[in-house]
C-alpha cells in the first residue's frame, strides 16, 4: 500500500508543480486582493482561492511578465511605460492574465 501511494504522488508531482507560484507571490497577490476587498477573513478566502485559480490557468513565468508589465504601467512612466505598452507579446501576457483573473472572479466571488 505504501508503495503504490508513493508511486502515484511522484507520479503527481510534475503535473501539481507544473504551475506552482513561489510563496512570496501568493502571499503578495492576497495582501494586494485583501486590501482591494476590505481586509476581512472572507476577503483572505476569496483571495486565496482566486490566486489559486489563476495559477491553474497559467505558468508563474507568464503570470510574472504581465504583473510586471501591469505594475509598469500603473507606474506612470510616459514614453518609458512604452517597452510594457506596445509590444504585442506585452499586451497578449496581460490579457492572458486579466482572463485568468476574471476567470478566478466569477468562481471565487460569488
């Protein structure tokens, strides 16, 4: 029994690590979604879930560019912020991600 429990979760792990997120980006996506939601026990739930979810629809790497792209924007930058505005690889990562976002929106916000 022991065995064949071993096997599947090694068998498991490529697949459960496949879109694994780093902790400290977990963690900042659910104080940024807490603080955007009102900072209750509810909010870290819903947040938790929707980092979850996202993260199950893409790899930490595409999820990466497009918050980088996204936090570049936000910052203001003028013709700097054209690097993060233009390129049509920049603006398919960001839309990757606000789907995803959505996505996680409508199954974990009811």
């Amino acid at each position: 029994m022991r065995r064949v429990l071993a096997l599947s979760l090694l068998l498991a792990a490529p697949a459960a690590l496949a879109h694994d997120y780093p902790t400290v980006a977990r963690a900042d996506y659910v104080l940024g979604c807490m603080a955007a939601n009102g900072n209750t026990r509810l909010a870290l739930e819903r947040c938790a879930c929707a980092i979850d979810a996202i993260a199950a629809q893409l790899p930490y790497e595409r999820y990466e560019a497009a918050d980088t792209a996204l936090r570049m924007l936000a910052g203001n930058l003028g013709e700097r912020g054209a690097a993060f505005r233009d390129p049509p690889q920049v603006r398919a990562e960001v839309e990757a991600l606000r789907r995803a976002q959505a996505e996680a929106t409508l199954q974990c916000f009811p």
